[in-house]
C-alpha cells in the first residue's frame, strides 16, 4: 500500500499539467474550441495564465486525493487479485475483477478531489480573462466552500457514476494489460526480473492502451463535473428553470447554484454540453441535455459530435494514461522490491 500510493502520486503529480490540457480540450464550451492540439493548448494555456495558477491549476486537491486514494486501491488490489487466484479464479478474470473492486474502494476518497480538481483546472488562475468556464474560485478552500454553500455537499459527488463508469474499466483494463505483459515478458527474458526497459514499457503501454479506450467515458465525467448549459434566449423556455446561471465574462464571480425555482431532486443536476458552443441560441436542431446518464451522455455526444466527440482529448489522455501509469507501475515494483529486502533484512538481525 505505500508502495503504491507513492509510486501513484508521483505519476499524478508528474503528469498534472498534461491532465490540465485534456481536461481543457475535454471541458471547452466554444465553439470552435480555443484548446485544440497538445502543443497549441500547453503554450496558449502557459502564456496567458502562467504554470502554477495555469497548468498547475487544481494540483493541491489532486495532490490530497492521489495518496490516499492509491493506498486504498493497491491495498484493495492485491488483496483481492491474491484471494481469487489461491481460490482457483483465472488470472485474467482475478486481475480485472482485482482492478475493478480497487478502484470502487477508492473512489469515496478520490471523486471528491476529482471535482475540486476538475473545476480549478477548467477555470485557471482566479479572476481568469482569457477563459471563461463559469467558474472562480480564488483556491480550492474557496472552492470547497462556495461549492458545499451553494450546491450542498452533494455538488462534491458531481459526476460520481461517470467516474466510475470511466475508472473502474480503466483500472481493469490497465492491470488486466500490465499482468499480462508483465508474464509475457518474464517467459521472453527466462527470469522474474525484466529490467528497467521493459518495465517501463509493459507499465505504460498497459496505461496507454486503457486510457485511449475509456476516453468516451472521462469526456462525459469531465463535461458531468464542469459545463454549464449555454444561456437561454431572452424569451426564455420551458426548461429554463433547470438551467445554472449564466456567469457573463466582464463580471466574474463564483459559480452560481442552479434557479431556486427547479425541482429539488434536480437542483444539483450537473447538466451534460452537447455541441460546445456558448452562443445565446443552440445551434439548429442541437438537442439540449440536462442529464446525468452516462449512456444518454454518450449519446447526445455522439449525435452532435460524432465519433470526434467521444473522443475529444484523446491525445493527451493517451500520453498522460501512459507517463503515469509507467511512473506508478514502475515505482510501485521497485519501491515493493525494496521494502521486501528491507524487511528480510530486518528479519535475518
């Protein structure tokens, strides 16, 4: 376990800045988007909003979730993948269903951070020209407490089921890989210990390939935890009541909690963008969605945006899956095989 929550929140902390990138790739309500390719976002992103506040935006609450919540999931892991496999479960089946019972064991600590995280990284530095998200906070005690003020506690859940829609595939999926390569590679080289190389790659291509493939689930959670619906017309609608304010770009302000007058099983509703766009009027025959269904999510995006949609981010997600898993898996197995000699060490005196 404290192999694991190091060798987690290095890689988390690692990668932070490419985490921003995705989730402004992912998160942009204009239309076209302002973030577009990795290299163009990373320098628009650095150059007008700096790095802490910029591309280190969010990073203390990803720094108090990653810990804990990797403690938890390596904990859960082994347990569980060690249990199934002495009970006679095939490996594979152990190390999914090892992955995916961690990371729900987990996700009580980490989906709260996720959304405090989310939302700073969506909005920049406070008070931000050169983006508007609707949110501003001046940091994430701020953000913590206009949230639970505002939106209740249960605004920190936001896009819970779409977390765990997109996680707990991801880390089945990523273990599933890494065992199975990690085996592959001992048969290759005749020996338990693989080396450096290919520890490194085993662990990020695992990362990688599962990254890329649950990419349509975190564009969902993303949109879940940080868009708004546009504006509506001046002549209001039927559904503008369910609607969260509009927060105008020349006076910015804490995001605002949803009208007084909606329904209250839908005042924390985290409303799903479907086109991108932040014109006054949807464009025509843009159907608007004020869900929290992953699946209908899925849906509405692809409607709208295609295929493309789905898979808004996909680049950065790739790298970034791959970098940290690869500093996660990899620090994990050395710091164990330290720890394990310390521990014989110890013993033997």
């Amino acid at each position: 376990m404290l192999a694991g929550g190091t060798g987690g929140t290095c890689g988390d902390m690692l990668m932070h800045s490419l985490d921003t990138v995705k989730t402004r790739q992912q998160g942009d309500p204009t239309f076209p988007p302002k973030y577009t390719s990795m290299g163009q976002s990373y320098s628009t992103i650095y150059r007008q909003e700096g790095f802490c506040r910029g591309l280190y935006g969010g990073v203390t609450p990803a720094l108090l979730g990653s810990f804990p919540g990797t403690v938890i999931f390596f904990g859960v892991y082994e347990y569980t993948k060690r249990l199934m496999i002495d009970s006679g479960v095939n490996p594979s089946i152990a190390y999914l269903s090892g992955g995916f019972f961690a990371d729900l064991a987990a996700s009580v600590v980490y989906v709260p951070s996720e959304v405090l995280k989310t939302r700073l990284q969506l909005q920049g530095r406070h008070n931000n020209p050169h983006f508007d998200s609707g949110y501003n906070y001046r940091n994430m005690r701020d953000g913590f407490r206009q949230i639970v003020r505002l939106e209740g506690i249960s605004a920190l859940f936001h896009g819970y089921k779409a977390t765990i829609f997109r996680d707990l595939p991801f880390s089945a999926l990523q273990f599933a890989f890494y065992e199975k390569e990690q085996s592959m590679a001992k048969q290759w080289v005749g020996k338990r210990d693989i080396g450096l190389g290919l520890e490194i790659l085993t662990a990020a291509t695992a990362g990688g390939m599962a990254g890329v493939i649950t990419c349509p689930m975190d564009v969902v959670k993303t949109r879940i935890q940080t868009q708004q619906n546009p504006p509506e017309p001046p002549s209001g609608s039927s559904g503008a009541k369910h609607n969260v304010e509009h927060i105008p770009k020349e006076s910015p302000r804490p995001h605002a909690p949803a009208s007084s007058h909606s329904h209250p099983s839908r005042a924390h509703s985290r409303p799903i963008s479907t086109s991108g766009a932040s014109t006054a009027i949807p464009p025509p025959g843009t159907p608007r969605l004020d869900t929290s269904s992953v699946f209908t999510g899925l849906k509405m995006i692809y409607r709208t945006e295609g295929i493309a949609g789905w898979f808004r981010g996909v680049g950065p997600r790739g790298v970034w899956t791959s970098i940290q898993s690869g500093t996660m898996l990899v620090m994990y197995q050395y710091l164990l095989k330290q720890l394990e000699a310390y521990q014989i060490m110890e013993g033997s005196l």
